[in-house]
C-alpha cells in the first residue's frame, strides 16, 4: 500500500498547527538529521507583544517507559538540544543556552514587540528569514504572563510559598561535575533548599523533588526526609502511569490480539 502525498508527521507547520499535545496530530517538529544547522522561525504579518517563550524538547520519544527507567541507558540526556540560540527580525540573540539539559526551557524577556523569532544551535546570519520556523511550544504575549516574581534569590522565591520545589544540581551523564556543584564554593549553594530557607516559606508549605536528588546538594536531609516533605507520595504517582499500561496490555491479551 501507497501513501500519496507521504504523510509529514513531524513538518515545521505542527509548531504553529494550535495542538497543545498531540492527541489529534503531531505537535512538534524535527529537523533533518543531514541539516548541519537545523533552525527555524516563526513570522507574524504585525508585530507581536511577546515576554515569554516556552521551548519543548522531547527528550524521550524511544522511552515509552522511561519515568520507571532509571538510568538511562545513554551517557547524556537522550535527543534534548544541547545548545541553541533565539534571535529577533534583526538576527541579534535574545536568548541563548550552550548546556542545556532540561526539556522545558521558559525564557523571560522584557516584554517588547517582534514581527519574528528564530531558532537555531548555531549563528542563523547567513540564512534566509524565510528558510527559518521556530520550535515554540508555547509563544505568548505581555498580556498572557503568568502573576509572579521571577527571582534570583532564593530568599524572595520561596518567601510565603506554599509549595517549594527542586531539582538535581547533578544532571544525567555529568556525575564527572558533582564535586564541583557541591559546598560554599558552589555557584548553586544559596539554592539549596535548607530548614533555614524551608522556614521562609509558609507554614505548612510542603517541599517536592522530581527524584533521584542528592541530600546534601539542592536539599538537606532534614528537609526532603521531614514531615513536609511530599516526594514519596509524587514519585508514586508515576506507578499509576505503568500500572494503566499493564492493563491496557492484559486487555489485549484477553481479547485475543497476541500482544
């Protein structure tokens, strides 16, 4: 069996095709594995008032299980971008990342307008604005931003907070770097969520952490192995994920389709 025209599950129109998960169509775009310098870009007739962009990256599409899959096979965080650049009509960077090992990456700017934002691992200057699109999974406007603070002082971030939440300062594949992220030399050490700092934040806040984490590192022991601490109760909250996939398969099985 022919299929004509070939289907374009993963084109640089599902950036902008309005689906914020792919229950009824792709949503995301790949670039061409022989592109050098893969780089898209998103174009408005009118200039847009724009003070936040989410970028996605699915860093596990061959992972159907990976939120019980730990580690990861790989030495790195499997298919993520590792670098990128975001720049304005003019070509001048307004955002960039040379580390990056999160799948979410949410940049602030100081809300102004912009006709097009492009995408791209490497300088974008010598392409045409028309050969770019933008791997956007989220592009709002001044108007659409969320109510809050955004902060560099963890004092301020977690003051009256009801809910403190962290992350491993120890990135999958960097393990080499831990020695370096860990003590008062630290750059990360004022993040560190201790009882003094869990103190700021309301009363009966409660701490989370996506797990594994390193006690000692982003977060005292008294703290993610103390009474607010919620880890356990969110970490089992991916069993409920596998244990719907289990039963889905015995269905399957019990209907007699040999899978």
């Amino acid at each position: 069996m022919a299929v004509e025209p070939g289907l374009e599950a993963w084109s640089p129109e599902n950036v902008a095709n309005g689906w914020q998960r792919p229950t009824n169509a792709p949503n995301a775009w790949v670039a061409d594995p022989n592109d050098p310098l893969p780089a898209l870009a998103l174009q408005w007739e009118t200039p847009q008032a724009i003070g936040r962009i989410v970028l996605a990256f699915d860093t596990d599409w061959d992972h159907p299980m990976e939120t019980v899959q730990m580690p990861h096979a790989e030495s790195v965080m499997p298919f993520c971008a590792r670098r990128y650049r975001v720049r304005d009509e003019e070509s001048r960077v307004i955002a960039e990342c040379a580390d990056n090992h999160q799948a979410r990456n949410e940049i602030v700017l100081a809300p102004r307008f912009f006709d097009l934002l492009a995408l791209g691992g490497e300088d974008l200057t010598d392409r045409p604005l028309s050969q770019r699109r933008a791997l956007l999974s989220d592009l709002v406007g001044e108007r659409h931003l969320i109510p809050g603070t955004v902060t560099d002082d963890p004092v301020v971030a977690v003051s009256g907070a009801d809910v403190v939440a962290t992350d491993t300062w120890v990135s999958m594949g960097m393990e080499a770097e831990s020695e370096q992220r860990h003590g008062a030399a630290s750059p990360f050490e004022p993040f560190r969520v201790s009882e003094a700092l869990m103190a700021k934040a309301a009363s009966d806040a409660v701490f989370l952490h996506c797990l594994p984490a390193y006690r000692g590192y982003e977060v005292d022991a008294a703290v993610i192995d103390g009474p607010a601490s919620l880890v356990w109760q969110e970490a089992e909250n991916r069993l409920h994920a596998q244990k719907a996939l289990l039963s889905w398969l015995m269905e399957q099985h019990r209907a007699g389709d040999g899978r």
